[in-house]
C-alpha cells in the first residue's frame, strides 16, 4: 500500500508542473524548431498491441528502461524546475480536437515509457529531447539520456472553441485521472490494482507503452492505446475518451497472467478520505471536512443501489460486497457547496465522483473497499475496485471492457433518495450510540414520514428506537437509530421501504469501537 499513499506528494508535483506549464497552446512567436521530433512511421492497428501484450506474457518480465541516479535522485524543488515548454504539444497547430503535453521522468516517475503518434492509420515513435522542456535557471545539467517520458496530459476545447485545456492526465506505473467540465483533479484510476490489501506486497503494473492517435476537427471522441506490464501480468488497453460536463472514458482491457491472479483488482480508484461529519471530533481542523470522495456508491446485480459512507480508520479495514454482474459502482464526492469545506484553496467541492459501469457479464465476485489509516490529505487512503471470484488465470486471456464516468454525479444518482450526510455519536442522557442518516428530498419518499417503514439491521448490538422525521434544514428525511450493548464492531444496514418497495438508498456502515 505504501506507493498509494505516496502517490498524492506524486500528482501534486504534477500540478506544480502543470500550472508552471499553461502557455496557452496558441502561443506566437514559435521557434524555427517548434513540435515534437517523430521516428520513422510503420502500419499502426490496435490489435497489435494485444499481440504485443500477450508475446510479453508468454516470456520473462524485463522492467521498462530505468531513470539515471542524478534524475532519480533530484530534490521534490529541483524536479519542480522543469516543465513542457507548449511550443512543442503534440498535434498544435493542426485542426484536429486533442493536442498533447508531456512530463520528464525522474524523482517519483523512475521508468522511462515509449510514446507514439498515431496519425493516417500511421504510427511514428515520439523522441524524447530535453529541448522540448524549460527549466529554471537553478535547474541542474543532466544528461539527456538519463530521462525521457514519464507521462503526458491531454488537451482539447472542454469549455470553450479554440481554447484547449487539459482534461486528462496519464503518468505514474498504470495512474490516470480525468475531469468533467468546471471540475478539478481529485479521485484516480489505474489500469489494474494486485494484491492490493492481501498478504505479500502490492504489486503495481506500468503502462509501458502509449499510442496517441489524432483526431479529426470537432471528433467528440480521441483514443489512446496502452501497453501494460508487472512482474505478474501484461495487458493491452483502448481508451476511448469523450470529453465535455461529464467525461467519459470506455475501456477495452485484455490481461494476459505470467501467473494465477487471485487477488486482481479491476477498475480500481484511488482516492483521499481524511474527515467529515462521520469523524469530525477526530481532528483539530478549521475546516467542516476533507476529502476527495466521501462514500462507496453501488448498483448491484438484484437492482439494489447502495451507499457507504467512507471512514479514515485506526487500522487498515477491508470490505467486500458479493455480487453477481454487478451494474456499476464507484468513489463519490457528493458534498458539493464550498460551505461543505470552508477551504478556499483546496477546493473540494469541485472534485469528480468515479463512477465505474460495467459493460458486458462480469460474473460473480465483488466490489472490494480499502480504507487506510492518514492523519494527512497528501495521503490516498482509499481503494475500490472489483474482484472476480475465481482467480485470473495464467496463459488464458481475460477482458474487462466497462465506462468510467467522471463527474460531479455518478449517472445513477437520483434512482432513490440519496444520503447526503452520516453522522454519529455517543447518547447523552442514555446508553448507546445513535447514527443518524440524512436524505434528499426525492418523489419517492412522499411527504409524510409515517408512509415509510425504515428497517435497520445490526449483526452486533441491539438497534433501539427508530425515528424516521423531517427535517426541515434540508427538505428531506432524517433517520436515526440508537446502537445499543457492548459493541466491538457491527456491520449496520438501515433500509427506506414504502408502499412495499424501497424508496433510498441502502445505507451500509462499519462501526468500529475506538
């Protein structure tokens, strides 16, 4: 787990380099030896990188070429002090809907990976030149073969014609992350977790090898093509990647195991949850909350939507959700005011919610959530992802094709009345802890609390007095329940039924005594 939780020290030196980096792309004056320099084309389809794929998986792992000492070994101030210089972006100056920015490797990104230009059913490898960079003046000379890509971003006209932004970056072992329009980067995925809170080490995969190809003027879609390699499994994947409020990703991903993968780990995301009003009293904070997601949100295969709410643990806790073909699933940032934080730098508020649909039968298996102990936002501490029951096994190919969807809201959201807010805490003038759940308004409901019958479960403790009421502060419905004996952990489960048919979401929660 520990290259998860230092991945956030990781993406926030990529935000210095970003915002070091935004010369608009149609800047003039642009030097005699502007763009990139390409290598000698050959005939480029995809299938060819899932034959490339699966010939890794049939030989030993070789690692992708490493980084020299003097790049691996910079200072977080000195890998600051060098940036893409926009004069060079893949693709400017061409009429085409996505351009291409690129990142050095070096300090955390310690592999050098192949980028390609894919253009006319053409591919020409992109060649890596420290010219194509600015630096600082403190910055150290270094030998141009020591480095080369760790990374690129992707730019297009997200709000505006004419105006490219980025919207999509890829860059650290299998990392990427998006945003929908007027959102801001928080949660990531990665092309496949392993072993991830299992026994032994977690192992993390690299894409090794990109394709980019060209778009045409106005194309709503652009694709990109990925290599992916570990010690333990090789894979090819197809990205195809809309952009716009809502950008969606459709991915095509075929495994190849060197070995049995029984702890394989499929769509996953990556994320921070540090406090909210689950948790508050835990920490000495100005702020009403921190967090890049703040639940789990599920549709499983009976129909079901779930929500968890998210928690920031004493020690590491593992959950698993059986289900067969599930709908969908994924981390959600639902606290969307910028009163919910009262941060004004960091903005919350804005981060996308990941929603993960599977496209096709995934069979049986489940949506595993981990949730590790932080006491500091530049931690990711939380995990989600599928899965399957039976292990993935070696010499076979294994395809997962599903959307991810990156957004404000998951399109799910508003099927039943959805849970705004989870609280708890000891009872005062009674024994007992009482939680208490708060929903959005929704058609569902009705207006009249004694319609409903709320159903709250516990497999530890004894569940005393319900109340389902108004509440007038937010125009929906609050629920609260009193937990009552001697209780180490429970698993609790509070339902909305009416009219003999649920009515909100499922709430799930793991009580943990401290």
């Amino acid at each position: 787990m520990t290259a998860d939780l230092s991945r956030r020290g990781l993406l926030s030196c990529l935000g210095g380099l970003a915002a070091l980096g935004l010369t608009p792309a149609w800047a003039e004056d642009v030097p005699e030896r502007a763009g990139m320099t390409l290598g000698p084309p050959a005939p480029f389809d995809p299938a060819q990188v899932i034959a490339r794929a699966r010939n890794l998986a049939a030989a030993p792992h070789v690692p992708p070429p490493p980084v020299s000492p003097e790049w691996l070994d910079l200072s977080f101030d000195d890998f600051r002090g060098i940036w893409f210089d926009t004069r060079h972006t893949l693709f400017r100056g061409k009429p085409g809907a996505v351009q291409a920015e690129f990142f050095p490797a070096g300090l955390y990104f310690p592999h050098k990976i192949g980028l390609n230009a894919v253009e006319g059913g053409q591919a020409r490898p992109i060649v890596f030149e420290l010219r194509t960079f600015d630096t600082t003046d403190r910055f150290p000379k270094l030998p141009e073969e020591g480095t080369g890509f760790a990374g690129f971003r992707l730019l297009g006209e997200l709000v505006a014609e004419d105006r490219f932004q980025e919207y999509a970056v890829f860059q650290g072992a299998s990392y990427f992350r998006a945003i929908g329009r007027e959102l801001a980067y928080g949660i990531s995925a990665r092309g496949l977790a392993l072993n991830t809170a299992a026994d032994g080490p977690e192992e993390f995969p690299v894409f090794r090898d990109f394709w980019i190809e060209a778009a045409e003027p106005g194309a709503p879609t652009v694709t990109v093509h990925a290599l992916m390699d570990s010690p333990s499994v090789a894979g090819a994947f197809t990205f195809r990647i809309s952009k716009g409020e809502t950008t969606v990703m459709e991915v095509a991903s075929h495994l190849f195991p060197r070995v049995d993968l029984p702890t394989a780990g499929i769509a996953p995301g990556t994320s921070m949850f540090l406090f909210s009003d689950i948790n508050r009293t835990r920490f000495d904070d100005f702020r009403e909350a921190v967090h890049d997601s703040d639940g789990l949100l599920m549709l499983n295969g009976a129909g079901e939507l779930l929500w968890r709410p998210l928690t920031n643990p004493a020690a590491v806790e593992v959950s698993a959700f059986s289900d067969r073909t599930p709908l969908g699933f994924g981390l959600m940032q639902r606290a969307r005011a910028p009163g919910d934080y009262n941060d004004l730098v960091a903005h919350y508020e804005r981060r996308p919610s990941l929603w993960v649909e599977p496209l096709g039968d995934w069979g049986p298996g489940a949506v595993m959530l981990v949730e590790i102990p932080t006491d500091k936002e530049i931690n990711d501490n939380i995990v989600a992802f599928w899965r399957p029951a039976e292990p993935l096994k070696a010499g076979q190919e294994h395809r997962f094709d599903y959307r991810l969807h990156w957004a404000a809201h998951a399109p799910v959201e508003g099927l039943a009345a959805p849970v705004t807010h989870s609280r708890t805490g000891a009872r005062v003038f009674e024994d007992g802890r009482i939680f208490t759940i708060d929903y959005a308004a929704h058609p569902a409901l009705g207006s009249d609390p004694a319609d409903i019958e709320a159903r709250v479960s516990t497999n530890q403790g004894e569940i005393a007095s319900p109340l389902l009421q108004q509440n007038p502060a937010t125009g929906g419905m609050r629920l609260d329940f009193t937990l009552k004996g001697e209780v180490s952990r429970a698993e609790l489960r509070a339902e909305l039924w009416r009219a003999g048919r649920p009515v909100a979401e499922v709430w799930l929660n793991r009580w943990v005594a401290p």
